[in-house]
C-alpha cells in the first residue's frame, strides 16, 4: 500500500513538471533569443497621413568563421498612431518579436517634440523592455534620416557607438548623456524640466555658414566638421515640461553641465589679455566646491550661483611666461569675465527665453519649504522665470602643461 | 534504540535573520512606494520615529515578558485566559501570518509577471513557489531558518549594492522640504507605517524556541535597529533617486531603482540578479510563516508533530493569493485593510494580553 | 474498497520515522580552559612490580580495546632464576622476525647463556687476612646483564621513565619490562613495510608528505600510529560483514575526540547487517545520514598525514582492510572544497584557492542553467556586443539552445566516462580528441555555437577543479537539474530550485554535525572558517565537533617571537 502511495506521488509530481513547461513555455517562446528582433534605436518622427512615423534601427550579425562577426544595420519604418501599435505592426511585417531592451538611442523628430511627447515617453516607460538608461535624442531633421548617417567611422558596431558617444560629454561638455529615465523624472517633478540631446545631420555640402561662427557656439547642423558620418550630436535640446522650446549651442551645455557637475573638464577659448588680437586656450576642470543658493526677494527667486574652476594654459606662444603671477591674474581674470558673461547668459536664456528650469535649481528652493503644499503653491516652474541670478565665478591658473615658460 | 531528540533551538543571529528575512519580502515587494507615496519627502523622518517608537514598545514588551521567562504568547494568553483566549489569540496570528504572506505573494508574482513572464498567467507563478515551499517544508524547522541566514546577507549586499551603484543618480536635495506633507501627516498619519515592522510579530513566538532565552531582549532591539537601518537605506536609494514616486507609482519599486544601475558599459542592466536574490529571499519568507503557522496550531492543540499540517496552510496561502481578482484589488487591500490588521494584530493584540498578563500576575503574587 | 485504501495511505498521518543523532554543544568530560595540561603532569617512573606496570600500559594505552598494540607477557630466564616479563609492540611497526628471533628466544628459551649461574665468575679479588675470607664480590646487576649478555640487539636503552618508552613504542621499538626491575628497555627493532607504501595518485600536494595508504589495514595502521605518535590514538577493531567478516578500524584521539561521536560511529559499524564489505565506499553509503541529493557525508582520503590531521581535529577515521582509504568522519560541506594542500600553504593563497574552488562549484552546478535562463528570459543582461556575437554565432544553428546544451553536455559526460574505461596510454589522448576534435567538428558543421562550446567546457574544467571526487558528481548530475529549471522559468526557475537546494543542504546532518556549516548558522564561529586564518591564529578545534579539548595551540604559539604574559 505504501508503493501505491509513492506511485501517485510521482504521478503528481510529473503531472506539476508537465503543468509548468506547458504554463512558461510561451513566455519562453516569446522571450527566446531566436525568435526576437533586437532594436538598436527607436526613431519617433510625425507623419503627415497617421500620428507617427516611427523607424526601427535592427543589427544584421553575418556569422564569420574567425574573428570579430560582421553587423550590418537594417532601417524599417512604420506609420501607426501609437508606438505599440507600430511594434505590433513590425512583429508581423519582420516575423520576430521586436524586444528594445537594447535600444541605446530614443530619437525624436524636432516637429513631434514642439508638440509635447509626454504621452510617448510615459508609454515608452510603461513598457518594460526600454531601459532607463537608454539615450534620448531630439533630432532636427527626419530621424530615418539621422539614424541612416549615424553611421560610425571609427567602429563595425552600432550600438557601441550609441554606448559610447554621450560619454564624450565628460570632458568636452559640447553634448550631454540625456537618459529617458532622467527625462520621465524631470517630466514628472515639479521643479524641473527634462531635456535631450540634440542631434543633427549637417548637409553635405561644406558649411559656408559654419565658418563665421564662434568654435563654442557650434551646434548639430551647424558645425564646422565634415566627415565620413553626416549625423551629428552636439548641444541640447531645451523642453518645457514636454515641449521642446529650444536649443542650446556648445558652450550653453558646457555651462549647463558645470552647473549640474556633471563635466569633468572642457575647453574654453579667450582673449589673450597682452594680446587682444589672439585667442588662448584653457583647459579647465570644475572644482568640487560648487555653491548654489536660492533665496525670496518679494515672492521671486534670487538664485545665488558660485563656482570654482581650475584651469591650465594650452596655448603657447613664443612670449608666454606662465609663471608669472600678474600674467596668470590677468588670464584669470579674463577667463572669469568670459565665463560670467557665458554663464549669465546661458541662465537668462533657459529662465526668461525658454522659461525651462533644466538644472533642476528648483531642488535648491526645496528647503526653503517647509512642507510639500507650501512648494506646489508656490509654483516654481511658472515663477522661475522671474528669477535674477548672481554668478560668481572664480578661476585659478595654474600653469601650462608641459612648457612652462618660453 | 538510541535516539537524541534533535534540537530545535534558534541561536541569537539565526533569530535576528529571521526577523529581517520579513522585511525583506515586505520591502521588495511594495511597502517603500508606501512609505513615500504617504509622507513625501519626510519619509526618512518618518521612519527614524518609526524605528524609535517601535525601539520603546520593543523595550516594553521585553519587560513586560521578562516576568514569563521562557514562554511565548500562547502560553501567557493561556495564563491569562485559559485555552479560549489561548486559541483566540492562536487564530488571530495564524490568520494574520497566512493573509499576510498571500498577499505579499500575490503582489510580488504579479511584478515578476509583468517583468519576465508577460504570457504566463500568474496563477502558475504562484503556484511555482507553492511546489517549492511543498519541498522546502518536508525539512526540519531549523533547515529554513539555516537558509535564511545563508540568503539574508546576499540580500543586504544587493541592498547595499542597489545603494552604492545609484549613488551617481543621488541628489541628497530631495530629503526637502523636511516635513513633507505637513506635521500632521508625518507624525500621526505616518503611523501607519509601523506596520512595515511586522517582522517584530514574530518574537512574540520566539522566546520558547531561543537556545539562549536571557538574550530575548538583544535580539529584539539588534532587530528593531536593523530593520529600521534596512527600511531606512532602501528607501532612501529611492527617494533620492526619484522624483516621481510622490507623483507616478511602480510595481516593484527597488526593482525600478535597479535598473538604473550601470558600471561602466559592460556591467549594465543586471536588475534580473537581483530578483533572482530576492526570489530566494522570498522563498524563506513564506517558508517562515507556514512554519510558525503550523507551530502556533500545533501548540494550540498540543500536537506533536508539525509536518502533517504544513501543506495545508501552504494551500491557504495559495487560495488567498489567488484571491484577488487583479493587481488593483489585491493593492486595495493590501493599502486600506491589512495594514491595519497588521497593526491591530501585530501590536495592538499582543501588547494588550502582555499587559494583561502582567497585571494579572501581579494580582496574584499579591494575594500570595 | 481500494480506493479508500489510496486515500487512506495519502492522507493517513504516519509518524515521524527519522533517526536523529546531534551532537551536544558541551562534551560531557570537555576541558576547554588550558591549552595543555598534560606538560605539568611529571613522567612516570617505572614500577618495580611487573603488574603494576602492566596496569598502567593498560590505562594509558587502552588494550582493552587498542587492536594494534600488543603486550606479551612470559617467563624470562636469567642465571638460571625466572623473573616474570612484559614485551610491549605495535603491531605492524616492528619486524616480528627480529622480535621472534633475537628478542624473545634468547630470553625465553633455556641455554648456555641464561643456565650460566655466574657464580664462578662473581668473585672478583679474594683475600685472606686473619682465617678471615675477604672476597670482593661483583654485585650482581640483573639489567646490566640482560642488555650485556642476554639480548643481542645494536640499539637498545634503559630508562626509568615511561614516557620516553612510550615513545620508543609508539616510534615502532619494543618495550621490555622485567618483574623487579625499575626501568625498561627500549628496543629498536623496527621493521614497517615502507617499500609497499606508495605516493598518493588522487590527492596530490606538492609540500607534504608523499606517502598513501595500501590495501592492508596493519600497513595503514601503522602510518596513523607514526604519524601521531601519541599513546591517546586509539585504533579499534570491528568486523563487519557475515561472510567476509572485514576488519575495520576506528581510529580517534580518545582525549580529544568527542565521546558521543566515537559511540555513535561505532555503534553505526556494529549495526550493520550485511554479507560483505569490500570497500571504503561502500561503508561511506551505509553508515551515513539520509541524503536526498547524493552529497557525500564522509571525506575519504588516501594520504595518512590528511587523516591524521582530521584525528587531531577530533575527527573519527575508519579504516578498511582491503581499502587504501580512509573514512573520516563527520564531514561538512566546505570539507569537500578543501584540499589538503591548504594547511601547508600560507592563509592568503589557501584563502583564495578555496575562494576559486567555491567559484568552480558554482560554475559547475550553475552555469549551463544561467546560460539557457539568460538566453530565454533574461537576454537584456547580455551586454550588446555579447548579444550579437552569440546571435552571430547562433545563426546557423538548427536547435533550440536547450537541446543544444543537453547534446553538449551529455557528450562531454559520455567522453568523460570513456575515458575511465580506456586503457591508460590511450586514455589521455581521448580526452583531447573528445574534447577538441568533436567540439570543433561540432561547430564547423553548424550543430552547436562556439559559444556554448565555452560554456560547457568552462563547466567540465570547473567540475575537475573540485577537490572531492563524490563531490563533483554531485555537481555534474544536479547541473542537468538546474539546466532545466533554468529552461522551464528562467531565473525564476533557478531560484526556485536554489532555495530548495539550500534549503535541504542545511537541513542535512553528518553524524550530528550540521552540513552547511559555517555558513548558515553563524554562531560559535572559533576557528571553523568562513576563511582560513593564518597558522599562528588557529587556536581552537572546530566548535561544532565539540571536542573534549578546544584549544590545539597557546595563545601565542610562537614564542620565540612573544614573549607569552
């Protein structure tokens, strides 16, 4: 009798191993590696006939034998009303599942983000597969345009180039490492507003208008370079709350990510103070002593913006003599009055031009609050752009780099 | 036939683990979006007066037990009451334990459903942990509590990892406006949140199982304290990181904070390690409660052997959690009922029978 | 009728059958407080009574219950007078040649030598003063003339103190006791078989000693007992099997080994009904603890220094004769990741080995199941570049990934297991072409990915880096278990059957002691080991073996550099 017990224990058991393969098996089907397309960027563009246009960017591997495999990117587009709606479309015209969970790069045209893309970016988060740390683009042309030329020159892979080159914001500053998990939480806050990189495909003929601008003041399609890739990613892309309402040239994202500390060093031309004609370089990295202060003048906010910098001397010239003092002062100087003046004028720009608290100086007013509904009465978004701003800036030179003195 | 009863003793730290092990379940399943969804930016405050008021009623309860060297809560609601209060008392904790664990199975298999099984329905999910905890309760009492203390420290290094990794994402800014909602809300309303200890619930039936019962008051305090520091560290990664859970919500909210976790580019969204750790954890969690289940109704009716009992509060446990029509209706509950009956089970009942007992006992030394 | 029956035997309470034996936290007769107590015990002088002396062997050497040490009592002849004596010898440490031959007969049997009364000889000078005869006479020196004239041995020593013949005996000399006499003779007739001892071929170190067990229990015996070299060894005998009646010996430190464990080992041998006993293994499987994964309860080893360091952990050894193993008992999980290399080495490179070892366990029990769940459920943990080259190098493949690992990994089981049985000189090649050839065959005819071939032979490589041969394959076997969790549920899966994994390996016991060890429980952490401490640290036997002696070393056990106070 007790085999007969036994015996039905085995049978139960089979039967629960039986009841879980079949239970998980299409979630396995769904989920396996074969049977899904993987999405290396999304582009969302507005379309003239449905809401949108959206284009999937897939990697092709070609198996080689030995060595490094070789990819091969492949555009599909899609017009559909709801980004669901266009996947779901695709996952029949490719035979495969699309998963994003490899997407690296969200690109939105300039023309849908002027009309507010909060309801895309709270599905996109809604969908588990999109990861929060995947970039976000505002491209100002055709996004199938941009992602066909963001073709790298220096690499086979796509999605290594979309890995690495929002990392170039740690030390040039010219572009900026916009997550959609950091937009989706200054799109939701309320003393902050989102932002993205802006990106561009420069025409392909030489810029004659290039030419005249400033090197700081460069932005995507407006840039001096030309290259084997047409896209470009240089600037920001300024939202208020989820409507795009402007851009930020080079040095305006240089300014707007030493505020954020999120530079660790960047390049800045001035006037040479003995030699009013010629330009010098300095390589400048932030020190950590940043102070910002947010105090209430008659009901307006009267930000307080101190930083410090250090910075090194790259140029040089026959005459330098940058161990001494009084010339260091006066580079010091110039460079402080050029930063403020940058500075000043990046902050004017966002509060009163784009009225958009992208720095999230908000969070500085926070404790000047003592509970939550006092600070939703007050209503930081609509009063920042009353704000004044104090900048003080404060350059040490130090030295050149290898030669001293000439 | 040489036989030697095997022990069932708990050591000091294997009790201490078990109490944390709770929270972790709690914790990964959906008390931090409840925790600040009620007190906004005051939610570390909050949890630091949490911690020291449950601190002063933990100390008062290792007071009022040091009279009953030895016994649980049975034995003084007997003492008290005889063998109706006894059983009483004895539902009141099974019933609580068995909802409780339901529940949080119910809501932590929908977040995996969602996350990695889209076309499984949870039923089977559920069912996956109920076959094991069918394994895992043939073994002995102490085999669960061993495994709790093997799986807890993997846990505190996934906290503690959740913690570092999102340290870049941190703006420490967001603690103000320091009273969140208001006084009021903070520290009367915020209350409520003494339910996130309801890990605690289960010294009430530790002190006949202690091999060291003199250390009763040592294990509750390292536990009050730790789990407040748990709470605390997992909520602040949180809190710090996102602006939006006073305004949107998640389904499994350290989960979400995973994700954002990056080490460099080649150690890159891994939050699936995580739910791995905590799927253990979880585990033992409902292993825990069917255990103690059984342990109170074996004591209730003086049965000898537990094993025979178990897998039907496992069943329990499933038909609870399958209880709930979706996700919305089993948050309704879990928000607006059974926090309530965690406090009013897990403090108000038990507090008020030690009470009780001690004047009772005092009564009748006096008539001695 | 019957079908009552069924739900009867379903759902009829039976009770709890399961036999437990703990160990207690404190040993009855523990001395935990001194290092060493025995060092201000005085040595003890010889007695002149030859029973007096027979009862203190006997006490310090338990005879009653020591097979291997021998105590033979007969009548020696000197000048012609009988005195009663005792030869005491380890059995298999001396050459019973020599003892038969130039020991015992000189003594024992009537000849010139012992007929010779002496007495012509005794008179040394003689004078006559006064009718008065002043004989000098030579004092009669019944030691003097035993070691002179009676024993013809090149090495032999008198000496007063037992201790110093104990450790003549236990070296492999003779003892020779004679009623009357205060002091004893240490005889060196040493003959243990050393040429049959060879070096061990599974355990291999490279700073130790390089000596393995052979088939004869005495051979084996004998290494514990020069190994130790301490009367407190105690090498009992026990038979087991109806028809073979296979000796085996337990062997443990009898001041330092837990009593109860000792009871229990022995009362587990006796108890055993069975017509045979061939070998170590089959011993292991009888006398340990229920065991539903298959993980092995005993280590056994084949180098006598490793058994020997386990007896002064206050471990038991059992031996078999027949068997060049040895048995040691109890035996918890972390044992079976040690090698005993480790005790040589300093702490930071045996810390790391270990910390290598558990990462291999892991592999090799994990691994393959990672790889299906990642692939079905997980893919977003892959690093882009991976993603591709594993898509890449999946293009061509026709299987589903589980099949793929199954066909995989079941050959490399079948190539493993061929080459056990394959003659030695081809053996070594058959793992090469296996390996190498079918795998790159394999992948260049697009049935399996290139990196599902890393996969499995990072697997393979991990299994053989586990020191325990029962011990990895407890790992190649569960591995197929955790592939198809890993298949059914992803992570989900895997934790799943992790938790019940863990679960059961703590709820597992080896002869009283708890399996997983140190790890769970973390109390009473003295000198078990989460890590290995550095030599001069380990002060303290394993608490969980309690002991009768908790301490193995001072404080400070060098004093040449500390001065202890």
């Amino acid at each position: 009798m007790i085999k007969i017990s036994n015996l039905l224990k085995r049978i139960i058991i089979i039967i629960i191993i039986v009841i879980f393969i079949f239970s998980f098996s299409s979630s396995y089907d769904s989920l396996n590696i074969d049977n899904l397309a993987f999405v290396v960027a999304l582009g969302i563009d507005k379309s003239t006939e449905n809401k949108f246009n959206i284009t999937f960017e897939f990697i092709v591997p070609k198996p080689s034998s030995e060595g490094a495999s070789e990819t091969e990117p492949v555009l599909e587009s899609v017009e559909c009303s709801s980004i669901t709606n266009g996947i779901n479309i695709m996952n029949s015209y490719l035979g495969k599942k699309i998963n994003l969970s490899h997407c690296k790069l969200i690109i939105f045209s300039e023309e849908l983000a002027k009309e507010g893309i909060s309801d895309e970016i709270y599905s996109l988060i809604n969908e588990v597969q999109v990861r929060p740390s995947a970039n976000i683009v505002v491209s100002k042309c055709n996004t199938k345009y941009y992602i066909e030329n963001s073709v790298p020159s220096l690499e086979n892979l796509v999605p290594k180039y979309y890995d690495i080159f929002p990392n170039t914001s740690d030390y040039t500053g010219y572009t900026c490492n916009a997550t959609i998990g950091d937009f989706f939480n200054s799109l939701i806050c309320n003393y902050c507003d989102p932002y993205a990189i802006l990106g561009g495909v420069s025409s392909s003929e030489t810029n004659s208008q290039a030419e005249t601008l400033d090197d700081a003041s460069i932005k995507s399609t407006e840039t001096p370079i030309t290259g084997g890739r047409l896209a470009q990613n240089i600037g920001l892309a300024v939202f208020n709350n989820d409507k795009l309402v402007g851009e930020l040239n080079a040095i305006e994202t240089v300014c707007f990510l030493s505020i954020k500390k999120e530079v660790h060093s960047f390049l800045i031309s001035i006037v040479d103070p003995q030699d009013s004609n010629s330009k010098i370089d300095i390589y400048i990295t932030p020190n950590s002593t940043h102070k910002i202060d947010v105090d209430f003048v008659n009901g307006t906010p009267y930000i307080k913006i101190k930083l410090d910098f250090s910075g090194k001397i790259y140029s040089m010239s026959k005459d330098s003599h940058y161990l001494d003092a009084d010339v260091l002062d006066a580079i010091s100087s110039s460079c402080n009055s050029y930063l403020e003046s940058q500075f000043s004028s990046y902050l004017y720009k966002t509060s009163t031009i784009f009225e958009s608290d992208i720095n999230e100086l908000g969070l500085y007013a926070l404790s000047e609050f003592i509970t939550t509904t006092e600070f939703d009465n007050y209503d930081w978004l609509t009063n920042y752009k009353n704000s004044t701003f104090d900048v003080d800036i404060n350059t040490t030179m130090d030295s050149g780099f290898l030669l001293t003195q000439t | 036939m040489r036989k030697i009863e095997k022990s069932k003793k708990i050591g000091t730290i294997s009790a201490v683990m078990l109490t944390l092990s709770i929270v972790v379940s709690y914790v990964t399943s959906s008390l931090p979006r409840a925790f600040i969804n009620e007190t906004k930016s005051a939610t570390l405050l909050n949890i630091i007066y949490i911690t020291a008021i449950v601190l002063f009623i933990i100390l008062l309860f290792c007071r009022l037990i040091q009279k009953f060297p030895g016994l649980d809560l049975l034995d003084i609601s007997y003492f008290l009451g005889g063998n109706l209060l006894k059983n009483i008392v004895g539902s009141c904790f099974i019933f609580y334990f068995v909802v409780s664990s339901g529940l949080m199975l119910r809501n932590f298999c929908e977040g995996l459903v969602v996350v990695y099984y889209p076309l499984t329905s949870y039923i089977f999910v559920i069912l996956m942990f109920i076959v094991a905890i069918a394994f895992v309760n043939k073994l002995g009492f102490n085999s669960t509590l061993n495994t709790a203390a093997i799986v807890f420290p993997l846990v505190l290094i996934s906290i503690i990892l959740l913690f570092c990794g999102n340290l870049g994402n941190f703006s420490f800014r967001r603690i103000y406006p320091v009273l969140g909602d208001g006084f009021y809300n903070t520290f009367i309303l915020g209350l409520k949140n003494i339910g996130a200890f309801g890990g605690i619930c289960y010294l009430y039936f530790i002190p006949s199982m202690l091999k060291d019962p003199s250390k009763l008051k040592k294990i509750a305090v390292i536990s009050v304290i730790s789990t407040g520091l748990f709470i605390f560290l997992c909520v602040a990664t949180l809190l710090f990181m996102f602006s939006f859970f006073i305004n949107a919500d998640e389904i499994m909210p350290l989960f979400s904070a995973a994700r954002y976790i990056e080490f460099g580019s080649f150690f890159q969204r891994f939050e699936s390690v995580f739910l791995l750790i905590w799927i253990i954890s979880f585990g033992c969690y409902l292993s825990i409660s069917c255990k103690f289940s059984t342990h109170i109704f074996n004591k209730m009716f003086k049965l000898s052997d537990m094993k025979p009992i178990l897998n039907i509060f496992l069943i329990l446990i499933f038909a609870i959690s399958i209880f709930p029509k979706n996700y919305a209706s089993s948050n309704f509950f879990e928000i607006h009922i059974y926090r309530y009956l965690r406090i009013a089970i897990g403090f108000i009942l038990g507090m008020t029978i030690l009470i009780l007992a001690n004047l009772k006992k005092k009564k009748v030394g006096d008539k001695n | 009728m019957k079908i009552k029956n069924i739900i009867n035997n379903v759902f009829k309470y039976t009770p709890n059958k399961t036999y437990n034996f703990t160990l207690p936290d404190i040993p009855r007769d523990s001395d935990n407080n001194s290092y060493n107590n025995e060092k201000s015990n005085k040595s003890q002088k010889i007695y002149t009574s030859i029973s007096v002396n027979l009862d203190y062997i006997k006490t310090k050497y338990n005879l009653l219950i020591n097979s291997d040490i021998i105590s033979r009592e007969f009548i020696l002849n000197a000048k012609g007078k009988q005195y009663k004596a005792l030869l005491l010898h380890i059995d298999g440490m001396v050459d019973s040649q020599i003892l038969n031959d130039f020991v015992l007969e000189p003594l024992m049997m009537r000849n010139k030598n012992n007929l010779f009364d002496g007495e012509q000889n005794r008179v040394i000078s003689e004078a006559i003063t006064n009718n008065i005869t002043v004989r000098k006479v030579k004092k009669f020196n019944l030691a003097d003339y035993i070691e002179n004239c009676l024993i013809p041995q090149n090495n032999i020593k008198q000496t007063d103190s037992f201790d110093e013949i104990f450790s003549g005996v236990n070296a492999g000399n003779c003892a020779l006791f004679v009623d009357t006499l205060g002091i004893g003779f240490d005889i060196d007739i040493k003959g243990f078989k050393q040429r049959s001892i060879d070096k061990p071929e599974n355990e291999v170190v490279i700073k130790g000693a390089h000596e393995a067990f052979v088939e004869n229990i005495r051979t084996n015996t004998s290494l514990l007992r020069r190994f130790t070299n301490n009367e407190n060894l105690v090498i009992e005998n026990l038979e087991v099997g109806d028809i073979t009646k296979t000796k085996c010996a337990v062997c443990y430190m009898q001041n330092i080994a837990n009593s109860d464990l000792v009871a229990e080992v022995k009362y587990r041998i006796n108890n055993l009904d069975i017509d045979s006993l061939l070998s170590v293994g089959q011993l292991e499987q009888l006398i340990s603890d229920n065991n539903s994964l298959g993980l092995p309860k005993a280590i056994s080893t084949e180098r006598p220094d490793n058994a020997v360091q386990h007896i002064l952990e206050g471990r038991v050894v059992v031996l078999v004769n027949g068997s060049p193993f040895a048995l040691i008992l109890p035996a918890i999980m972390i044992d079976f990741l040690t090698s005993p290399e480790d005790r040589n080495l300093k702490s930071i490179f045996a810390n790391f080995l270990r910390g290598i070892r558990i990462l291999a366990a892991f592999f090799s029990l994990l691994l393959p199941g990672i790889y299906v769940s990642v692939t079905s459920f997980h893919i977003e943990i892959l690093p882009t570049e991976l993603l591709y080259s594993i898509l890449a190098a999946r293009e061509s493949v026709p299987f589903p990934i589980i099949f793929e690992i199954l066909i995989m990994e079941i050959s490399f089981e079948i190539i493993r297991e061929a080459s056990l049985r394959v003659p030695s000189p081809i053996g070594s090649t058959i793992g090469i072409v296996g390996g190498l050839v079918v795998g790159q065959a394999a992948v260049s005819a697009g049935i399996v990915s290139p990196i599902l071939i890393i996969i499995v032979a990072i697997t393979a490589l991990s299994s053989f880096a586990i020191p325990d041969y029962s011990f990895s394959f407890h790992l190649r076997v569960f591995r197929f278990l955790f592939i198809f969790l890993g298949y059914i549920a992803g992570f989900l899966g895997i934790g799943i059957g992790l938790l019940v994994y863990l679960s059961i390996i703590c709820d597992m016991e080896s002869f009283g002691v708890s399996y997983s060890l140190p790890y769970s429980s973390m109390e009473n952490l003295k000198n078990i080991g989460i890590l290995l401490p550095p030599i001069w640290k380990r002060e303290f036997r394993a608490s969980y073996l309690a002991t009768k002696k908790n301490r193995k070393q001072d404080d400070i056990s060098m004093h040449w550099k500390f001065n202890k106070g």
